[in-house]
C-alpha cells in the first residue's frame, strides 16, 4: 500500500527522468492504451495523480490518470466501459504497475490542491509538486494512530466475516441475511467517510484518516467483497 512505502529520494524511474519529466515511451503507452476504448479527439486533459507522482511508490502502485472529457461528453454513457477496462489490469510494460484511468465530465481547468501530486501527460507540466522526499518521514510513526484503528476495524470485519460463515453453515438465512446487511453498513460508512473526505476536506484528503482506513481495507483479503458490498447495496439508506 503505497501511502505506507517507505519514501524513495527520486520518482518512479520507471516512469520519469532525473529532472522528474515523464518519460516520452510513457506517454506514448497511456496514450496508445487510453485510444483502445476512447477517441483522443474528444480527450480535453490527461492527469496523472496518485502515487506514482508521488516519492511513496511500490512495485506494485497503480498508475493512476484522470481522463477529462470535451463538452458534451456523459459521464453516465463511459463510466462502465472504463470500469470494465480497468478490471482487464493493464500493466505498464515489464512492471506490476497497473495503469487506471477515470472518466471525468469537462470541468475546465481542475483544482488539485487536494491531490499528492498532479501532472499534465499532454503539456509536459507539473500542476501540482509531490509532496518533497524530506518531508514525508516514516509513515508508521506518521500515520501510528490510523493504522491501529485500522487494525480493530479489520478484526471487526474478521469477525463479521466469521459469523457469516457459521449461519450459512447453519442454513438461517434470515441471521446470514442480517449480518451480510451489517457487514455492507460498515464497508459503505467507510466508503462514505472516505468520498466526504475528498469532497469537504482542507488539505490532502489521501492522508486523511477516512482514506488512510479505506486503504487498509484494500489491501486486506476482504478487498473484493469490501468493493462487491459496496457496489449491491448502493444508494441503500443505513
């Protein structure tokens, strides 16, 4: 989980230069891969954001861009087509590193004031600097607090878990009904508590608890049923 890595002194090699410029062979691959299911005439910004244009990368830290679409472009008709590219894990060449991109309706020019770093795959610019090596420390004393509530959340979620498991195996629907119902009221408050967070929040919402705790979650075995929960009970009120 790349907000836990250890801080390098440099960028991802892998993707920028020295003078911490996106390498051209990259921006060649996002673009050619981004042109498989999205016609670049109608693409108004691409912005690379996340950890990987950040000092807190991993072997195996997403590459994450923001697509932003002309006007006139629905976010409704092009959701679930980059939804369903994204699960096809597109790898950056020779790496772990799976390439993201999100759709995102014309907004003009965006704010990433928010954001650990933002850069313009077309311009060639920084719109936002990363956060500088010297500055990040050592998440685990950073962020010691955060991550010990995370570690109850899991065994919250463990324990659910295992109660599931034993009404399925005892064949009441009705408990395992209940209890699949809990499990998804906790995974959409942290889900909820995490889209707040980057709504309203000053400062950097990634560093923010909400999205600290979410992390946690994703990088836990309960991943996939954290996202398939979620995704059922959408829109449910808890």
């Amino acid at each position: 989980m790349s907000i836990f890595s250890l801080p390098h002194q440099s960028l991802n090699p892998v993707l920028w230069t020295p003078e911490e410029t996106l390498r051209p062979e990259a921006k060649e691959y996002f673009i050619n891969l981004l042109q498989k299911i999205y016609p670049l005439a109608k693409v108004d910004a691409l912005v690379m954001i996340g950890s990987s244009v950040g000092h807190q990368y991993s072997p195996t830290s997403d590459i994450d861009i923001n697509m932003q679409a002309i006007k006139g472009e629905s976010y409704d008709a092009w959701h679930k087509v980059f939804k369903n590219f994204a699960s096809q894990h597109n790898y950056y060449p020779d790496t772990a590193h799976p390439v993201n991109f999100f759709f995102q309706e014309y907004a003009g020019n965006g704010d990433w004031s928010n954001s650990l770093g933002a850069y313009d795959i077309f311009q060639g610019v920084w719109l936002k600097r990363p956060i500088p090596f010297n500055k990040i420390g050592d998440p685990t004393t950073k962020y010691e607090r955060e991550i010990a509530y995370g570690h109850m959340l899991l065994d919250m979620i463990a324990s659910e878990v295992e109660s599931i498991r034993r009404s399925v195996a005892s064949g009441t629907q009705p408990e395992t009904d209940r209890r699949v119902r809990e499990l998804a009221r906790i995974f959409h408050q942290v889900d909820a508590n995490r889209k707040l967070s980057y709504r309203y929040h000053t400062g950097t919402p990634a560093l923010h608890e909400n999205n600290i705790l979410y992390k946690m979650i994703e990088d836990s075995e309960y991943a996939e049923l954290f996202h398939e929960l979620v995704e059922k009970y959408s829109g449910e009120m808890f």
